[in-house]
C-alpha cells in the first residue's frame, strides 16, 4: 500500500547533486518520503518528512497539491510537523459499504487504503487515498488537554490554475470570522486571489484537461472551521486559517439577535490531548459530472449516533418568508396570526406537503418562550395533526441556546416536528461544539434541525441525521434586494462546489419567473431569475432532505400543474447517477426512490441543448412525466410544456433549455 524512500545522494541525478545538498543541509538530516496511492492506482499522495512535513498529490501525470507543508502549532511552543521523527507506520486497506438514510444514495461505497504515521512525541497522521480523492488528519495522544494555537494547512498548487473563488463579502460588524456563508463564485486564476481575503470551502480549482480538485474538510468536531486565504509562501498557494476562540461576546447583528464575538483569545482551540482531528481532503474528478455524485464528506464522517431513526422524515414545507405571507382572496388578513397559518396547512395537506415552518415573528426575538398574542402554536400543531401537516418553528440561535432544555421540552411536548435555527454566523470551537450539543440534544426529543446562518455541512449530518437541512449558500431569498447578481450563473454552480459538502437549504419553487432583463427585487411579490423549469429542475438536482417551497399558497394555486409535480419529488433517494454537466454552466442528474427515478437539470443565461440517455433504467417500459421549457420561455420564462411519453433504458432525451433554463422528468414504470 506505501513505499518508503530514504533520498541519498547515490540516488540523485549528477545535475541535481548542488540543489539537493542544499536541500539536505537545510533540513539537518535525511528527508524520507512515504507513498500511499488510490485502489485503482491513479492518484498517489506523498508525504514527506523533513525539517517540515509536507504532503502532495498527483493524479496520473497531473500534479493536483505540489509539496505543502502541515502542522499544529500547541500553546508550549510545540510544533507538531516541524523536525519530526517517524516512529512507525501501518498501512491497511478498506472496502466497506454504509447505509444512509437520509441521504441521495441509500448506501455509499467506502474504499480506500490507508497509512497510519506515527511520530515521536505522541502525535501522528492519517492518509487516505480513494478512487474519487485523499485526505489527511492529524491525532495526538498526550495525557493532558492542549492548546492549539494554530494549524498549518497548505494548499500549493504548480500553475496558476483557475479557480471558483467564495470571497467572505457578508463579514458581521468587525469581527472577522463572523459571517452568514454566503457567496458567488469569483472565477479568477490562483494569482489574482486578493491579499488578506478570507474565502469559504468547498473551494473548487480547474488543472485542465477536464480535471477539477475541491478543497474540502469533513468531521468537524471540537475544532473551528476552515476559511482559506493566499498562501505567500508560495506562488500559487493557499491556507487554511481558523477562527480564534471567542474571548468575548454580546448581542448584535440583525434586531440584535446575534451573540456577536467583541473580542478574541489568541488560539484557535483548546481540546483534548488524546484525539483525532479534523480531516483535510481533495476531491479530485477527470469530468466535472463526477462531482455531481460525490460523497467524500460522508465516507470522512463520524456513522449516526442515532440507533432508532424511524422518527426522522425528511419532506417538504410550506414556506412563509420568502413570500411575506402574501396570500389573497381571503377573508382575513394575511400575516403572521393564526388563521394565515391555517391556511398554509390547509394547502399543505391538499397537497401532500409534510411540514409548514413559522418563521421569524411567532415569539418574542430573543425570548422563545412567549409567544405572540395573535399566534396560538397549539392550535396550530393540533390543526396539523388532523391534516397530516407538521410545524417546524423558527429561532435564532441566541434565543434557543439560551433556553435549549426549557423551548425542546416545551414544544416538543405540544407536538412540534422540529426548529429552523438561524443567525449562527459562525465557525469557531465553541459555536461548532454548540450545534453538536444542540443536534444531540434533539434526538432526546426527537426533533428534526434546519441550522441557517451556517457554515458549510462537514459531515455532523450523518452523525445526527436529524440535522434535515444547512443553509450555507446564497440562496433564493437574496432574489428579494440583489438586483445584479447572476443567479442562474451561480445555481449552475453550486452542484459542483457547496453541494459537495452536503445538503444545501437553496428554498426552490419560486413561481414568478424572469428574464434577465425584466427580473427586479421585490420584497411582497419575489420573483426568480431564469424559467419555471429551472426552478422545477432544483427539486431534483439540489440535495435538501427538508426542501422548501418557497413561494406562497396563492401562487402556488394558481399554477397547480407545477405544484402536483413538485409534491410527487421525494426529497431523499436510493440512488443517483450524474448524467452530464459542466461547472457554472449547467448539470443534469438522475434520482431514484423506491421504482420511480426522477430526473432534473438547469443551465445559466446560455441556451443550450442536452441529450443523455437512460440506460439507469431497469428493463420494460416506462412512462415519463416531463416537464421543459415552452417555446417562448425566452420572452416569458413561466411558459413551459408537459407531456408524456413512453420510454425504456434504450431511450435517449434531448431537451431544449431556453436562457436561464431548466427540466424535470419523472418516470415510472408502466403498470
């Protein structure tokens, strides 16, 4: 599985002999290399220990990480990385499945092989090449809890290749590590990447050939998360940097909700001494379809702490918000009172919707306990039940964490399926240790978590499966005040980058469709960038185990075809398969659940034609359901066309998409 090479000087090329003695005088020592590569043999990760431990990755003959170094800085002053010596090592090999329930595949294939370093002084790494990536992880043993003061993760590259870049441009007040995870790609050569800028993972990079790699982290536990930035070490480079400890802290942010860092420590985590932490992996893909079906998060993760997972239904909801709960032909007025959310119930059980959520208003902002006067929850959950409608409430997560016991006993107790937590706005230890103790603190009351305000998914989801949905991505909701963004753009791109880290709460369905040209921000009749196929294709393609539906009642009545298509779309599958797509440009995917597969796609403002066949089928004959862009979605995007056709796994589709277009298809074999 490895080879360890000692580099002597009878080794060297005669034209190498001046460099290398160079090299070898500045380490002091030998410098030993040890190899690790992929089941099938194509991507090899090398480590190499010298004055410095530095990793670095090829695949076939395209060099992905050039040598980058790794370390932990501890508060004494030890660094772990700098001048080690190998004490042993152990190499093992895995090929595994898992099941996983609330997830795009029902099971995930885990093979790998493995090399385990261990170093004097009680720390180590483990290396881990698969098929689709590698990844690495430090682990100490050291009796006593230790402080860390910094971490060293480098990320080299040998070109100025292009990169998808997700500036932090939302940053909270002044605090820099403070933000809501949000962000458009900058497409930008490695070398334009903008001094002291923080960008958010997954971080995707183009080697050319087709070849893409995306930084990502998984397990996440204990520890801050991962912001990358230029590493000036190097040409080409970036780091990793991490949010220190929260020294201080008050409220602020949005009607002062948030629980907004003042003031920082000067280390980044203090944490047991005898631990693994989190892993740092890249994902590697030969066309840019494959990252539409990865699962490297999930195979880094820690497997569910949860024995009895009958509980957690994922599904779709109702939505308030993004529509202002702007409903008409009423006979009372629409807003946040009891009868508008009788409403959404009554619509949502016509409808087989399984969740209604009540977002912000129904209590008091930073007192979850009182209600508002106009709101009656328990009538609300009560009325529910008779129409087999679940509520989810919302809470920022300053007035749910200060009250955690009291609000889940109380609203669990009244029937509540579950809470959307938003205004986290951050990544540091002690929020991270926070929305592990919240998630598992759920599952005693068995209530679902929606976490908004979030940082990226690292993998907590297949530890507390109850976590249905994360925010972490720009999603629908900025449609209501950013009139110049290029959304089809970016939701040509998520499914390659941030959906690589794991579910993604885009809130899909909007009902009112634009043009490039004639979309404008509106806050109480929101529309959306692209066609009514794009937005249907996101149901399919977009992973979200609790899917919202995000545009109101009324909307959604008056176009009743959309809507009992988009209530047949499960929300998790059994399996996927990636039909085509390129970055930013567009995507197409095919899912099944149970006999039925469903099947979606977007593209950008580019009108484009795509042909895939559907050789995923099972024999026999199958009727599909499809739903495509009309003929004059260029001038009115809400225009589209059903049909129904006959087809077997030697069919093949072409679809026309018109500018900011879309699909969805759903096929079922012929009874």
């Amino acid at each position: 599985m490895y080879l360890l090479t000692r580099i002597t000087t009878h080794q060297m090329n005669r034209n190498l002999l001046q460099a290398m003695i160079f090299i070898f005088l500045s380490v002091s020592g030998w410098s030993q290399v040890l190899h690790l590569k992929s089941p099938n043999g194509n991507i090899e990760l090398n480590l190499e220990n010298g004055a410095k431990i530095r990793w670095s990755v090829k695949h076939k003959d395209t060099e992905v990480i050039a040598p980058s170094a790794i370390s932990l800085t501890l508060s004494n002053g030890e660094v772990l990385g700098n001048n080690a010596k190998i004490a042993s090592t152990k190499n093992s090999a895995s090929n595994t499945t898992f099941e996983t329930p609330v997830y795009k595949k029902k099971t995930v294939v885990d093979q790998y092989n493995q090399l385990i370093v261990n170093f004097k002084g009680n720390f180590g790494l483990i290396l881990r090449a698969y098929n689709d990536g590698v990844a690495y992880r430090f682990f100490t043993n050291k009796n006593k809890k230790i402080t860390i003061v910094s971490e060293e993760a480098s990320f080299n590259f040998s070109q100025d290749h292009k990169a998808f870049v997700p500036y932090v441009r939302d940053l909270r007040e002044k605090d820099m590590y403070t933000s809501a995870f949000e962000a458009l790609y900058d497409e930008i050569p490695l070398s334009k990447f903008v001094k002291d800028t923080l960008a958010i993972s997954p971080l995707l990079v183009d080697l050319g050939n087709g070849k893409k790699a995306a930084i990502v982290e998984a397990e996440l536990q204990d520890y801050p998360g991962m912001f990358l930035t230029r590493n000036n070490e190097a040409q080409y480079g970036l780091k990793g940097i991490f949010a220190h400890y929260p020294k201080k802290e008050r409220l602020g942010g949005y009607n002062k909700m948030n629980y907004m860092v003042s003031e920082r420590e000067n280390y980044i985590a203090e944490t047991n001494g005898s631990r693994s932490f989190p892993w740092r992996a890249i994902i590697i893909s030969e066309k840019d379809s494959e990252l539409l079906n990865n699962d490297m998060v999930q195979k880094l993760s820690s497997p569910s702490q949860i024995s009895d997972m009958s509980w957690i239904k994922p599904g779709k909801v109702a939505w308030d918000w993004w529509n202002d709960w702007n409903i008409s032909k009423v006979d009372f007025k629409a807003g946040i009172n009891t009868q508008t959310y009788k409403y959404y119930i009554d619509f949502a059980s016509k409808n087989n919707i399984e969740y209604v959520v009540i977002d912000e208003g129904w209590s008091e902002e930073t007192d979850i306990l009182k209600i508002s006067p106009a709101m009656d929850i328990k009538e609300l959950i009560e009325y529910g039940k008779q129409k087999n409608v679940g509520i989810i409430l919302w809470a920022s997560w300053y007035a749910i964490n200060q009250v955690l016991d009291d609000a889940f006993t109380k609203y669990s107790n009244m029937g509540v399926k579950g809470f959307k937590i938003d205004f986290i706005d951050r990544d540091d230890q002690k929020m991270v240790n926070s929305l592990y103790n919240i998630a598992k603190k759920a599952t005693s009351y068995k209530l679902l978590i929606d976490y908004h305000g979030m940082y990226k998914p690292t993998g907590i989801q297949r530890t507390y499966p109850n976590i249905v949905n994360f925010e972490g991505v720009k999603g629908l909701e900025n449609a209501k005040w950013t009139p110049h963004d290029d959304m089809p753009h970016y939701e040509a791109s998520i499914p390659f980058i941030r959906m690589l880290a794991g579910p993604m709460d885009y809130t899909p369905g909007a009902m009112r469709n634009a043009t490039k040209a004639d979309f404008r921000p509106s806050n109480s009749l929101p529309m959306s960038q692209g066609t009514r196929c794009h937005q249907l294709g996101m149901y399919v393609l977009y992973e979200a185990p609790l899917q919202m539906m995000a545009d109101s009642p009324t909307a959604y009545m008056k176009e009743q075809e959309s809507t009992t298509f988009i209530s047949q779309i499960p929300t998790t599958f059994d399996e996927t398969v990636a039909l085509d797509g390129k970055v930013s440009e567009y995507a197409a995917i095919a899912r099944k659940k149970g006999n039925t597969w469903f099947v979606g796609g977007l593209t950008n403002w580019s009108a484009r034609e795509i042909e895939f066949d559907l050789s995923f089928l099972e024999k026999g004959t199958f009727t599909a359901e499809i739903f495509k862009d009309g003929l004059n979605a260029e001038k009115d995007p809400t225009d589209y066309k059903r049909e129904i056709i006959e087809v077997t796994n030697a069919s093949k589709l072409k679809v026309q998409m018109a500018p900011g277009g879309g699909f969805a298809i759903i096929i079922n074999p012929e009874k």
